[in-house]
C-alpha cells in the first residue's frame, strides 16, 4: 500500500514499533484478530485474563520508503475495568483497534464506551506533544463469516456510519476466523501507527531540545574574553 509515507525517510529509523492496543467488548473476536494478524491463522482461544501481547513485523510503504514496521499489539481482556487497564498500557500509545461483533448489535453499543477510555488515553499521552491527530483509531466489525453475503452491505453501511458518527480513522469489515479483510486491515493499521510513531518521537525531540539547558558556545581562537585567556 502506497498511499502513506513517512516524512524525511532517509532520516527516519530503518524500523519502527509502534503500539497499538485492540480492545472491545467480552467474546468479539480480539484475541482471534491479534493472532490472525500475527500469525494469519485461526486458533481456538480462551477469554483473555489481563492483556495478550502479539506482533507482527511488514513493510507498508512503497519501496523508496524501504521502512520495516513491527505493528505491537496489546489484546485486552474485554471483562475487566477497561479504564484501569488502558490506564496501565497507554504509555507510547500509536494506535487503537475498536472491535466489535457484527453479528452481535449489543456490542456495537458497547463502542462509544471503549471509544472513550480509548480516547482519553490518546489525549494523556499525546497532548504535550500535540500528536494526538496523528493516531489512528480504527473500528473492526468482526465475524463477516456469519454474515449473510446480502447483508454485508448493510454491515459496511453501518461500520461506515460509526466511523464517521465517532471521526474516527477508519472502519473495516472482517473475519479473523477466515482471515478476510484482515491484511488490508493490518497494512493500513501499520502504516498510519508508524506515521503517528514518527511525529511523536519528533516532538518529543523537538521539546527536549526546547525545554534543555542554555548552553552558550564559546569559539576557541576567537575575539574578545576567550582569546585573552579568560578562565571563566
Ligand atoms: N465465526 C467466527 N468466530 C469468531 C471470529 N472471531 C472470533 N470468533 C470466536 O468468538 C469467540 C471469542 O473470541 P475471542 O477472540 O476469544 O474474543 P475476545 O474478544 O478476545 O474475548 P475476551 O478476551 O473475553 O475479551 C471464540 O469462540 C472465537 O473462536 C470470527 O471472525 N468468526
Ligand atoms: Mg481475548
């Protein structure tokens, strides 16, 4: 996918790790996603308890840009306080998944609350630094499978409306089980988290160097104090 690029690519790192935590409502289907992203294979799974950790490294941008990205996704357990879990892995945050079941209309209500810790999260690590544009918080409509294919329109429709309800990055339709949907999903996720990686480790650069000590150069060999053997 050529769409995306980094700024100053020569400059940029060859790698980068961007964050992005995946998280919904019980039984939706993320732990199955991360490992389909991961792996691209459907493995039966068990509820999550805590956070999963799965990653997968690919290369989203064209072939001047030759960057590798290693997309770190953090899978949260959908039973437990959602605030309090992405208050503990909210640091260096680039990126959010919103899954939900297309099958299933209550977890689509769900959303706007997992929207809203995701949310802040995002705002707390990325204010000072004026960044939070930058991340993309993309929502997954989970188990096309069991979508009738006549209905899949529908879904699309509705996935469509929620992101632009919420504005938010992006919105796909997928099966984790099946895989479908699911590299078109990961490209797009890859690139626009490392592109929000990219913009924070710059300001973050860009402060140090703002809020660093005055350090005053004095030019050896030159006039005026240093020249005349100041021992200042
Ligand atoms: N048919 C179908 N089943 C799926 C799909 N994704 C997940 N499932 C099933 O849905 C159930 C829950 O999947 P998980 O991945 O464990 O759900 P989760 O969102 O991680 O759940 P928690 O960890 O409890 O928050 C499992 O039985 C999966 O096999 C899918 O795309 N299609
Ligand atoms: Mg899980």
């Amino acid at each position: 996918m050529d769409v995306f690029s980094l700024s100053d690519s020569e400059e940029c790192e060859c790698e980068l790790f961007p964050k992005v935590v995946v998280v919904g409502p019980p039984g939706v289907g993320k732990t199955t996603l991360a490992r389909r992203i991961a792996f691209d294979r459907f493995n039966k799974t068990k509820p999550t308890i805590g956070v999963d950790f799965f990653s997968r490294t690919v290369r989203p941008f064209s072939q001047q840009q030759d960057v590798k990205v290693t997309v770190q996704l953090w899978d949260l357990a959908g039973q437990e306080n959602r605030v309090e879990m992405m208050r503990a892995v909210s640091r260096d945050l680039c990126g959010v998944l919103l899954v939900y079941d297309a099958t299933n209309p209550s977890t689509v209500k769900q959303i706007s609350l997992w929207l809203k810790v995701a949310r802040e999260a995002v705002l707390r690590e990325h204010e000072r630094l004026d960044t939070a544009q930058h991340v993309p918080i993309i929502v997954v409509a989970n188990k096309s499978d069991l979508v009738d294919v006549r209905e899949h329109e529908r879904h699309l429709a509705q996935c469509t409306a929620l992101v632009q309800a919420h504005e938010l990055t992006n919105g796909y339709l997928v099966s984790a089980k099946e895989g479908d949907n699911v590299k078109e999903l990961l490209y797009d996720l890859a690139a626009r988290s490392a592109i929000a990686m990219q913009k924070m480790s710059r300001a973050r650069i860009a402060r140090a160097r703002n809020d660093g000590p005055n350090v005053v150069l004095v030019k050896r060999g030159g006039t005026g104090a240093a020249q005349r053997g100041c021992q200042c």
